[in-house]
C-alpha cells in the first residue's frame, strides 16, 4: 500500500506541475420577458428556453463560426497546421461550456464558459461568443414570428376559398331543390291541404253538375219523346234549325198517327188490302219525307197539302221546340260547366301531386342539406380559428420586429481570470491519495483472495479435522539470509532512487512550483 | 557436517529455541503413539515439494534416537531426488533403488550407521525414474517387515504426493503419515489432493511447518503465554 501511495501521489504531483494551465472566463446572460404583456399579445415564438438555446448553440459552434473565430483570435496557433480542422474544432467545443441556469420550470438566465491557455483570449473569446447568442436569438425570433404569420395567411386564404366554395354549392342546391326544402315544409303541407279542399270542392261540383245534366237528359229524353223525333235528329248543337225540327216534329206525330192506323187495321186486314196498302204507301212516304234533311222539303199535310215556306213552325211543335232547345242549351252549359270542372281537377291534381312530391322529398333534402351545412360550418369555425391567430401572429411579429419579444441581455459581462481554472491540483492530488490507498486496499484484498493457502493450525483443524501435531518456525539458513539481505538490498535501492527522482524534479521545476505555490 | 545441514538441524538450534521445544513435543506425541500401539512405521511425506519433510523427518528421527534408548531408522524413500541421501553425504553409496533392483542383493550393506547416536539409516541410493515399481515390489514389503522387527522406530521419507504416487502405493506397508504443510503457502486443492490420495484416516497428524515470525508470536501468546514473552528464534551463527 505504502508502495502505492508513493508512487500514485508522486506521478499524481508530476501532472499538477507540469501539465498546462487553461483559464477560464465567463459570462451571464439573463433572458428577459417580452415587454408587451403575454395576455395582450401572445408570442408565436413556442420553443422552451432550452430548446430555443440549443439552436443557438448549434448555430454559433457550428464549423464556419467557429473556424472565423479561430481565425479572429489566433487560436491553436502551434496545431493549426498539423491536425485537420476537425481537430480543431472539436478542441475549441471541448472548451466551450454552455449551461442554462435558474429553477427547473423557470430557467431565466445561462452562462457561456471557454477555456484558453491565455486568460485574455479566453475573455475575448467568450465576448464574442455572447454577442453571436444575442443576435442569432433575435434572428431566430423575428424569423420563426414572419414564418408563422405568412403561414398562417396562407392557410385563411386556402381556407376562405374553400368555405366560399361550400357556399356556393348549398346556394346551387338550395335553388335546385326549391320548394323541397325543410324550411318549406309548413308551407307545403299547407298547400297541399288547401288543394286537397280544393279537389273535394270540385268533386262536389262535379257530381252537382253531373245530377243536374242528368235531370236535363231526363226531360230532354222526355220532351223528345213528345216530340217523335228520333234521338239522332234531335240536335243539340248551334246549328239547331228550329223550323225543320218543327217539321220533322210534325211529320212524326203524322207517322205516328198512320202507324197507330195500320197497326189497328192490320187487326182486321192483310197488308194486301187496298185501305192498308194505302197507309203503308202514306207511311212510307211520310218517312221518306221526314228523312230528307233539306229544309226547303216540302211537309205533306195530314190531308195532302203541302205546307210552304221553311219558316214555318207548326204551332203545336213551337212551345216543345222551345222547351228542348232551352234544354238543349242549359245541358251544352252544364257539359261545358262539368267539363271545366274536370280541367280544374286534373290542375289541382298535378298540384296536389307537385306539393305531395315536395312533402315526401322534404326528409330526404333535410339530409343532405343538413350534411352541406354541418361540412360549411365546421370549415367557418376553423376559418374563424384560423383568422384570430393570424390576426395574433401579425401583431406578434410586428412586436419581434420591434424588439418588443423576449430578449438576451448580458447580466455579466465576460471577465479576465486571473488564476488558472484547470489543472486542479488540490483535487488531483488528493484525488491521487484516495486512489493509492484504495489501490493499496484492493490490491491487499485481491491477494488476500487469491491467496487459497491456510494460514493457522486453528483453520487446518477446522477444515479437515486433523490433529496439528505442532507448529514449526522458518529456520532461517545462510541461504535464506542471504535472500532476506538482497530483498532489503533492492528495498533500499528502490527507494533512493524514488527520492533522488523526487529531488531531481523539484529541482529542474523548482520555478514553476514556486509559481504554483505562490512562494 | 554440511554447513546446510547443521543449519537445519535441532542440535545447532537455541536451546530456548521454539523450534526445539516444538521438536520436543513432536518426539512426545510420536513416541507415545508408538508405544501405544505399535504403530512404528510412519511415513513423513507433503503435498509438494520444499514443505520442509525431509527437514522434519531428520529432525524427528535423529531427536527420538538421541533422547532415548529407542533404536530409531531413517529410510530415504525418495528414490528421485535422494535430497536425504545427500545431505547426509550417502550419495554414491549402495541403497534402496539398487537393493530393490537387484532383488535384494546387498542387504547387509543397506543399514548403515549415522554419526547420531541410535540413528540408523537407509540411503535412497542411485536416483531412479522407475521408483513407484520399485516400492510395490514384495520384496520392499519384506523389507519393511524385517525392519518392523528389528527398529523401534521407522522414520520413511517419502517424495511428495502431488509429484509421484509412491507415498499412496505404499499405503498398506506404512502404519501412518505425518503430513507436513508450508503455512500459507501450499494451495489447499493440492493439499486436499494429497490427503485423498494417503486417505485421512492413515494420517497420524500435521506438522504446520515453516510459520513466519509474525504468525509464530501469535500462536506463542495464545498457546504459550507462560513463556518469557521477549523469547524470539535468535539468526542462525
């Protein structure tokens, strides 16, 4: 162990002299609020201190950075032209620290550190390195606030075309479906109860006009009875020639008469007797007269005589002829009438079928309005989420711009250090002293482990049960003497010569440990 | 005498010597388990060599002989390395290995007498590679028989266990071993090697052998604290 401890805390006090001493400088810079309370204006820019720090940081110690400053401020002037640049930068990031400071939640300021074997540079450089946080942190500020501003106005536009788009599109819809839609439905139900009102109205009229037609065919079937006429000639029409009815009118009243003759003396006599020949030739005659349809045709009398002139009306038949062709007219009317009721039916039957159309359409364009306008009404809350953002990004950029956002500024300016931060030697050396002991016990331990031999009779007997007879001594011979001399022989040596060595460096590094010790 | 052998033996040591107060007592335990129960042909033998066995069984057998009136044998069964044989200037004398050889020629020359009185002794004779055969031929067992006959004591040195099989192939000619062990030294898994091969049950007890100084002071205090606590093992003149 004693071994050990010489050993390590000499090579231990070796290192502390000679190794080169790095000094360090610092700054603090304090990261500031926005000026502009958040509750008024909130910051687009969303990254945690940390994360925002580390960006910076990677953009400061980046290569091209670092190489200008190398170059600025002569670093690593002996290296320069032996290593690779990659060398040199890994050197200069070894000796840059960069550390956040403040609570946990609440990290409020950080601190740059470099190291340098010339205490001046090492205050320069760390100036400089302060000065490029300052201003790549406003860089970053102002860059990240316009992004997220002509961002988001790229996003209200694409988002306000759409919603015009969807408005449109239920305007198209709204228009194609008119009268179908949900909104119409009272007033379609409405209608459709008025017309069917309507369709029972015309019904009623219709049957009231088909009783009354009825009644008049009646009377004219009647009167034509009466009258002799055959149904055909009985005309009904416009072209009615009141006095060649009159005449036909006659005419049957007369073949009527001479048929009610025949039949009677059909009775007592053939059709070959004279009297009943006659009356068959007078009959045949009469309808011979009675179908010629001009009404210049002469009428032969009951007695022979020719009746003149085609204005004339037989008294008898003028109140009939009359009275039918009254009928005749107010049934023209009711037919009229009953027909134009039926057009209004077959109207208000479309209608009814338009409205009944709409009613039974009406759920259905309830639906797929309803989807159009949940779609359009999503996509406009977006919009109006949208739009306050943006509205909050313009103002959060103009406030970035204005340096208004949240700030680094130097709390501590970088100093000149003026002892050396590394190497520590308190530390090394006790740290030296800890190790050799520790060495020293472990390596005792080790052996003591490693060491599978029996050491005491008391152990012999317990392990194998045997009797130790007895216990004998080394005998030391002239041999093992002579072997005990040279070990302490080598002992001796080995030990002048540690304090020569000690002596020796001491006093080739007598200066630089008097530095060291301030003597 | 060998300036070596001077050095090692109990006679040069101290009188107030632990050593010799140890050899002592080792005497008294041998002795009385002799004359107990006739067991009076003892191997002295170690797991490996430079434990120290020839130096014991010299000692013991040379300390019983001159303290005594016991006719005390001394057999170097080492047939390889003849450390014994040598040291007591034997070398190049007829001996064991040419008896056994030569099928029991030269019997009469094989007991010789030591300058320590009642001390007889048996050299190894020429070193021998072939020593295990020699050891189990019968006409070693007559040997032994006629020496049980003719001895008080029979002190065999025999090689070490772990290096030849000789100690365990005499097994049935021996009446038991004293193991002798290098404190601290001897790794226990030859030692265990060892007791296996003897068997545990022929081993009449173990000589902790060769304790440093330290150890020794110890095992005083706690067994000896009757004695002047300032005695120590003076260096050899």
């Amino acid at each position: 162990m004693i071994f050990s401890v010489l050993v390590v805390v000499f090579f231990a006090f070796v290192y502390c002299v000679v190794a080169r001493e790095l000094y360090k400088s610092s700054t603090t810079i304090l990261i500031l609020p926005q000026e502009v309370p958040e509750d008024y204006i909130k910051s687009t820019v969303t990254y945690s201190v940390e994360e925002r720090l580390s960006t910076i940081q990677q953009q400061v110690l980046s290569r091209p950075r670092l190489l200008k400053i190398i170059q600025s401020f002569d670093l690593f002037p002996e290296l320069r032209d032996k290593v690779p640049q990659e060398t040199l930068l890994e050197k200069m990031i070894e000796r840059t620290n960069i550390e956040l400071k403040g609570e946990s939640r609440e990290k409020n300021a950080f601190t740059i550190e470099y190291l340098h074997e010339d205490p001046r540079i090492a205050m320069l450089v760390v100036s400089d390195l302060a000065s490029l946080f300052i201003e790549d942190n406003l860089k970053l500020r102002v860059g990240q606030a316009v992004g997220t501003a002509e961002f988001l106005d790229t996003q209200v536009q694409a988002v306000k075309k759409e919603l015009d788009r969807k408005d449109r599109k239920i305007k198209v819809y709204k228009t194609k479906h008119m009268g179908e839609l949900p909104e119409q439905m009272a007033s379609n139900l409405g209608m459709l109860t008025r017309y069917q009102e309507e369709l029972n109205s015309i019904s009623d009229s219709i049957r009231s006009a088909e009783d009354r037609k009825l009644l008049l065919d009646t009377q004219i079937s009647a009167l034509k009875s009466r009258s002799g006429l055959r149904e055909e000639e009985v005309k009904t029409d416009e072209n009615i020639d009141l006095f060649q009815m009159s005449r036909k009118m006659s005419l049957a009243a007369e073949i009527a008469k001479k048929k009610e003759e025949l039949s009677k003396l059909r009775i007592t006599y053939t059709d070959s007797n004279p009297t009943t020949k006659k009356l068959i030739d007078e009959i045949g005659k009469l309808e011979d007269a009675y179908n010629d349809t001009s009404s210049e045709a002469n009428l032969t009398e009951q007695n022979g005589n020719t009746v003149e002139s085609s204005t004339y009306i037989a008294p008898e038949s003028e109140g009939i002829i009359s009275h039918l062709t009254d009928l005749i007219q107010r049934r023209k009317e009711v037919e009229l009438n009953i027909k134009k009721l039926h057009e209004a039916k077959e109207d208000v039957l479309k209608s009814i079928e338009v409205y009944s159309k709409r009613v039974e359409n009406a759920p259905k364009r309830e639906l797929e309005l309803k989807e159009l306008l949940r779609d359009y009404n999503n996509l406009k809350v977006t919009f109006e989420g949208l739009l306050q953002k943006k509205i909050n990004a313009d103002m959060s950029q103009d406030m970035e711009k204005r340096k208004k956002g949240e700030q680094f500024k130097i709390l501590d300016p970088a100093f000149f250090p003026e002892k050396p931060f590394k190497p520590e030697r308190i530390k090394i050396m006790l740290l030296a002293f800890m190790v050799s002991i520790t060495l020293g016990v472990w390596g005792a331990i080790f052996c003591e482990r490693m060491d599978k031999s029996i050491k005491t009779p008391d152990e012999f007997r317990e392990i194998y049960g045997l009797p130790v007879l007895v216990t004998l001594p080394e005998i030391i011979t002239e041999v093992g003497k002579k072997k005990m001399i040279q070990r302490r022989v080598m002992l001796a040596g080995g030990l002048i010569l540690y304090v020569v060595a000690v002596i020796t460096f001491v006093f080739v590094y007598s200066d630089k440990i008097r530095l060291i010790l301030r003597i | 005498m060998d300036s070596y052998l001077k050095s090692i033996l109990w006679k040069n040591q101290p009188i107030d010597s632990f050593f010799l107060k140890q050899i002592k007592t080792l005497r008294t335990k041998i002795v009385h388990r002799v004359d107990s129960s006739e067991q009076k042909i003892i191997g002295v033998t170690s797991a490996v060599d430079g434990e120290g066995k020839t130096t014991i069984s010299l000692n013991i057998a040379s300390y019983i002989s001159a303290n005594g009136d016991r006719n005390v044998l001394l057999v170097d069964c080492d047939l390889i390395k003849t450390d014994m044989t040598d040291m007591l200037g034997f070398n190049g004398n007829s001996g064991l290995s040419d008896y056994l050889q030569k099928d029991g020629e030269g019997k009469d020359l094989l007991f010789q007498k030591s300058t320590l009185k009642n001390l007889f002794f048996v050299s190894a004779g020429d070193p021998v590679p072939n020593s295990s055969e020699l050891l189990t031929k019968n006409l070693f067992g007559d040997l032994v028989d006629i020496i049980r006959g003719k001895y008080d004591i029979v002190i065999l040195d025999l090689p070490p266990v772990v290096s030849t099989p000789d100690p365990a192939s005499i097994k049935n000619l021996v009446d038991g071993y004293i193991l002798v062990y290098h404190a601290g030294e001897t790794p226990r898994d030859l030692l265990e090697y060892a007791i296996d091969e003897i068997g545990v049950d022929r081993v009449i007890g173990v000589v902790f052998n060769r304790v440093k100084k330290q150890a020794i002071q110890k095992y005083k205090s706690k067994y000896y604290y009757y004695y002047d606590k300032k005695e120590q093992d003076t260096p050899i003149k």
